[in-house]
DNA sequence: TCCGGTGAGTTCCTTCAAGGAACTTAGTTG
DNA sequence: CAACTAAGTTCCTTGAAGGAACTCACCGGA
C-alpha cells in the first residue's frame, strides 16, 4: 500500500506490539520477562517477535551460549518506533490520564529537566501539529487513474499520507 | 490498565483506526466514502467509528436533515491524535518508503515550507527522542507491591510509561 | 405515483487469528 | 538423577474480522 501510516501500521500495527516494543525499550527484553510482564500468550509473542526481528524493529542476542539465554535489543529503527511510544505516551497522558497523574516522567538528558515531547517543524523549529500543516500530493502519489473507463466520475484515489 | 501507552492503543489500538482516522483527516469523512478509500467491511467500520465517537475523538454531525446525512469530524482530542499519525508518516517514510519517494507531503503553515516532524524537549526546546531520556516512575505508578507473601522474591511491578 | 438510486447502517454466516494450557528441548544446579 | 529455567511449539477453543445481502429513510425523475 501507498500510505505510510499504511506501512507503519503494517509493522507495528496490532496491539500487542508497541507494548512489546516498550517492555525491550524499558529493559523488560527477555521472552518470559516480556510474556508475565504483558500477560501475553506465548504463541503469540512468539509470533510477534519474530516479525518485529524479521523487520530489522529487534534484534535476537545470544546473551549466554551455554545454557543458550536470548535477549532482545532494539535497533536503530526500533528505537525511532519509541519517538511514536513517547507521543502515544503524552497523548495518553494529557486525553486519557488516570486520577493520579502520569505513570512514568521522562528526563532529558540534555537539559536534565522532567519534560514531554513536542512536535515541531524540521525547518523553521516552531511547534507544528496535524493541525498546523496541509497535506500535498508527494512524489510517491498514486499517478491520478491512468485507464478510467468513464470520464467524469468524482471518483479520484486519494494520496495516503 | 496503569499504562499511558495500553490507554492510547485502548482507543485507536487495533489497525483500522488510525486509518480511519487519516481518512477524517484528509477531508474524506463521510461513512461510505471512507468505507470505499480503505476497502474495509462495513461492520467492522461501523464498530470503530461508533467507538471512536464514544471515546470523543470523531464527532458524528448531521449535515443534512432531509434526507439525513451525517459526516465525521475530529474533535480537538482527536485532532492530537492526528499528531501521532504524523509520526508514523515519519517513521514510514524513513524505513520503510517505497521507491518513488513519499506519498504525501506537509507544509508547514507557520514557514511555508515542505516538512516534517521532529520531536523536542517541551522544556528546553532541542531535539528529544526516546534515546535522549530516562525513564522515571512518575506519581501514577504502581505502589512496590503493598503485601508481598514472600519477600526476597524478586518480582516487582513495572511502571508501565 | 411508482421506480431506481444513495447514504448509512444491520444482520447473518464463514473464516482466520488470538488466548490458554500443555508439551518440548537444552542445559544447569543440587 | 530429579527438579528447574528459558525459550519456544503444538493443539484446541473461542472471539473477532470479512463479505454479502438486507433494511430504512429519503430524493429525483418518468
């Protein structure tokens, strides 16, 4: 599919997985760990473990040979994947937040302070949301229906984000 | 559940939402309409949108009485949805972009220019991904296990972000 | 006035994936 | 040797997704 919400969701999509991708980023990154931790069946953690290493999202690690012990690790892709954690986690704070505030507080490391995360334009620095910006056809765009077999239906693809 | 990522994926965990979402986005809001873009069944669309209205994300507004016809809108809590969505269209377009490029593009209305999103510090404005963190327990956390009937047993809850 | 069309859903049935519990394998400790 | 742990598999059962057809209210044209 064109979309790369699409493409995202494709990898990440179902539910298990995010919680599975912040258990590893936490250090919860054992198989038994992560399963009691989420009380997720084995079958399908197994299942979505092997995905997520087959998408180059974790890594599998011999951490001990003999008795043979693995652990999962992130990699570069998977640790860009928590970004997407860390905006799910404010949003989750800020819509959906508990009587007693947020479960865990995040520090930056540059400035030592407890923060959040921001979203904010490559160019210019300033904050930009989803409702600060318009959406345009990009090169990847879907070509506008070569072959339509009746001019003049309002039917046009659309571009997926 | 405790944990600000589980509350999120509560309500737009399971994949079509945030497709659905998308679609609200881009102008494409109407029930059929959305069901044609994204070749999703008709019940199941219906579920999710009923859902979705239910956890104040879409509205469903009548815009025409006679006949009665209704479209969906993002409420403001779902429009900071759409913040994630655009991380996601990030993520995808770095690791996962097809040949030709991305398929949509952003400009940013405060500069004008074509980009994209960069997570920062709400605090002190630079650049702040979940690699430039720490991982606190914040005061929703889990209280340390309150009747332990064995102690010296080391299973201690995770503060779940 | 009746006919077909459209938007917005329901209803019913079938298939696929998730959940759960038990089993396996390799090696380790007592 | 027996019990134990980590890391999966296997098998079965239930629940959710997909698909096609049906409903209902209304409209516009012949």
């Amino acid at each position: 599919m064109a979309c790369s919400i699409a493409r995202t969701l494709d990898v990440i999509g179902e539910p298990w997985s995010p919680l599975i991708l912040r258990n590893v980023y936490v250090g919860i990154s054992r198989f038994d760990q992560i399963q009691q931790s989420l009380d997720i069946s084995r079958k399908v953690l197994a299942e979505r473990l092997k995905w997520l290493v087959e998408n180059d999202v974790l890594e599998r690690r011999e951490y001990s040979s003999r008795p043979p012990r693995h652990e999962y690790t992130l990699t570069a892709k998977g640790m860009e994947l928590c970004d997407l954690l860390l905006v799910m986690v404010r949003w989750g704070d800020r819509w959906t937040a508990g009587e007693a505030g947020p479960p865990v507080l995040y520090r930056h490391h540059a400035c030592g302070e407890i923060s959040h995360v921001e979203l904010h334009c490559s160019v210019c620095d300033r904050r930009m949301g989803a409702a600060d910006v318009d959406v345009l056809p990009g090169p990847g765009a879907e070509p506008p229906a070569p072959s339509p077999d009746q001019a003049g239906t309002d039917r046009y693809e659309h571009a997926g984000p």
